[in-house]
C-alpha cells in the first residue's frame, strides 16, 4: 500500500495542473478531439462512425469534468444540512 500511497502523492499536484490548463485551452482541446475524429472517421470510410461518436462524447465529458472540477468543490450551488438532528415521530 506504501507504493500507490507514494504515487497518489506525486501525482496529486499534477491533477491540479492538468485541470488548470483544461480551464485555459478547453475550447483548442474540444476543437482537437473533433478534428482526430473526424481523420479517423475519413480513414476507417466511416464504418465505425458510430464507436468514434461515443468515444469523441466521452472524450469531451471527461476533459469537462476536468475543467470544472474547481467549481463543484467551491460548493457554488450547494445546500446546507440541517443544524439539529431529524425529528422524532
């Protein structure tokens, strides 16, 4: 468990950077997905247009997630518990 917990702790920095950078350039990055999907699309003669589409969309998504992470952790729309406990019937 040493070894992952040493790796996690390397790379977490890294995660801040990639979304950071995913923040600046996600527009070049969506317009890059589409511009290999469509090459391979072109090269395959479109028999795996379908597959190609669903790896493009999830492709998108991820670099999204990527993007936005900072704004979900901020708590920009969240609610806040209750102060006391439930209620008893």
């Amino acid at each position: 468990m040493g070894l992952f917990n040493n790796l996690k702790a390397k790379l977490t920095p890294a995660k801040g950077k990639v979304s950071d950078l995913a923040q600046q350039h996600g527009d070049k990055i969506q317009h890059g997905i589409d511009r290999a999907a469509k090459v391979v699309d072109e090269r395959t003669k479109g028999k795996y247009s379908d597959k190609i589409h669903t790896g493009t969309d999830k492709a998108k998504g991820a670099m999204d997630r990527l993007a936005h992470k900072d704004e979900r952790d901020t708590g920009g729309g969240a609610t806040t518990p209750p102060s006391g406990p439930p209620p008893t019937s």
